[in-house]
C-alpha cells in the first residue's frame, strides 16, 4: 500500500508530468528500496561537506524540472575525487538551465542493470528487466512479466536474458546477490501495482548491483495527466 506521503507527492506533481530524481528516490527509499548515500546541495558548502564525510567518489546531477534526459545536457558528472574537480562541476551544473540545486551522491560499482515498468492501458504494470546502462539500447536484452510478480518470476526473467551471466556471474567475476536482486524487483513490482492510478512509465537505469546490495543510481518517474 502506498504511503500517505507518497500519493500525496504523486497527486502534487501530476500537473508537472514526472517526479524529480530527489523525489523519485525517497519514494523508493520509503518503501523498501536502496539508494546511495547523498545530500541534495544548494551551496557548494554543503557539496564539499558531504564530500569530506564520504570516502568513496562521487557523482554530481543537476536537478532541473527542465532537464529530463541528462545525459543529453551534460548533467552528470562521475568518478569526483578531489574537492577541485567538485567545486568546478557543482559551480558547472548550477549554471544549467533551471538547477535548482545538485544532487551528490556516493558513487557505487557493480553490475548495472535496468528494472523498468510501463503502465500498459489494456494489461496493468508490468516490469522490464535487461542489463543497465547505455547496453539496454545497445542490445535490447529485456524481459517482460505483468506485476506483481513472485520469487519464481523473477529467477524467470534472469533466465530468459542473453546475459543472463553477467548478473550471476562468470569467468571468476562475481554475479549479484540474487536473494537482494528478487527481493528488490518483488518489492518494486508490487510498488508500481499500488501506483497504477499515478504513472506512466519508470525507468530505475542503472541500478548497481553488488554482491550485498541493489542501489538505484538513477530513476525516472513519468506520470499520468490529471483527467
């Protein structure tokens, strides 16, 4: 069931058409999913603060109503290792059309994978599952299911992908928490079911999965017009 803040925020931002990555992310976080450790900065004090208090690198997004596609617009920056380089990128990303503020987040490794879902108008949700990144235009290695789905239907639709062994593992290289990676797409599914009046689309690319945990880097929420 969704929480009462969350219909709340959908219901405020249906006029605007989609949710912002800040936003997107709470509501994921408030119901069970992962996100990274990050501060949403407005001064570059606070972007160098939670730099010193985070000892992996970083990555910095503008946060813009205007900027959908940020990859498009240079709105992402990654790999941030020294306060040089965040000063220089955060005082970039403020001077983008309509930023508001930046987000700075830990930055994660692992395996990236897509966990999608469209609002079909005759069948309901359903969920995508594909490897992340820019390889899902690439390859175009995805699976379907309707939602919710079970346990069975996720270990499913890992092996119905071509690169099915990317997310398990080979060649000595270790495959993601397939325990953490279910309960992740179980939990989102049932999620995008409680949702079904709000959205049109959502698109969680990459979400990086370890062997420990499966953290969404990156979310976009599309949602319904007012009738």
């Amino acid at each position: 069931m969704l929480k009462k803040e969350s219909v709340k925020l959908l219901e405020k931002q249906r006029n605007i058409g989609f949710l912002l990555e800040p936003e997107a992310k709470k509501l994921f976080k408030d119901h069970g999913m992962d996100i990274p450790g990050f501060v949403l900065a407005d001064s570059l004090k606070t972007a160098k603060a939670f730099f010193k208090d985070t000892s992996s690198p970083l990555v910095a997004k503008a946060v813009s109503r205007k900027i959908l596609h940020k990859t498009e617009y240079n709105a992402v920056v990654t790999g941030i290792k020294t306060p040089d380089v965040l000063e220089s990128e955060f005082n970039r990303l403020k001077g983008l059309d309509g930023c508001e503020s930046v987000l700075i987040e830990e930055m994660i490794k692992g395996v990236e994978i897509i966990i999608g879902a469209k609002n079909d108008y005759q069948f309901g949700p359903v969920v995508v599952l594909g490897i992340g990144g820019t390889s899902v235009e690439i390859y175009n290695d995805t699976a379907i299911r309707l939602a919710p789905l079970e346990q069975g239907d996720v270990v499913s639709m890992v092996e119905s992908l071509v690169a099915r062994d990317i997310i398990k593992g080979f060649r000595g290289k270790i495959g993601v928490n397939m325990e953490v990676l279910v309960s992740t797409i179980t939990v989102f599914s049932q999620l995008i079911t409680d949702m079904e009046p709000f959205f049109e689309s959502i698109d969680l690319n990459p979400v990086i999965c370890t062997k420990d945990r499966c953290v969404i880097a990156d979310a976009r929420v599309m949602l319904r017009p007012v009738s």
